[in-house]
C-alpha cells in the first residue's frame, strides 16, 4: 500500500520495469567494462626512443647556444675594436 502512494505503481509495477534480460552468463559482456589494450613493450620502445632523442637534442642544443653566443661575442669584439679605432 505504501509504495502505491509513494511512487504511484505496486512492487510488481516496478520490477518489471527494472527486469533485464542480463543473467549471470551474460554479465560480464554487458557490464561495459573496458578491455586493457595497454601494450608494455610498445609504449617502452616508445620511450626508449624518446630518450635518445632527448639526450641527442641536449648535446646538439648546448653545442648550437655556445657557438652562438662565441659568434655574437665575436661580432661584439670586432665592433668594440673598429670604435676605439
């Protein structure tokens, strides 16, 4: 009687709107679960040329800044000493 005056439907009403057709051997594929596709060893090939990369680019980078600043200070130099001439 109650749950007619709080929701309006008998207990029946509202189990059967409620009542799927999933069952204990269907679960599992209508759970929506998501499947792992994580592949360790590509995502670490991955990485490990990400690495390199890093690595290569730091040398390359800290080289390519010195040898700039040594032309600019350079420039500078020839500049300073065409003044005092």
């Amino acid at each position: 009687m109650r749950q007619v005056e709080l929701t309006g439907k008998t207990a029946d009403q509202t189990k059967s709107e409620i009542l799927t057709d999933v069952t204990t051997d269907t679960a599992r594929e209508n759970s929506g679960a998501l499947n792992n596709v994580f592949e360790k060893v590509k995502v670490q090939k991955e990485i490990d040329v990400q690495v390199q990369v890093t690595k290569k680019l730091g040398k390359n980078a800290s080289k390519a800044v010195a040898d700039y600043a040594n032309s600019q200070s350079m420039k500078l130099r020839a500049q300073d000493q065409e003044a005092a001439a």
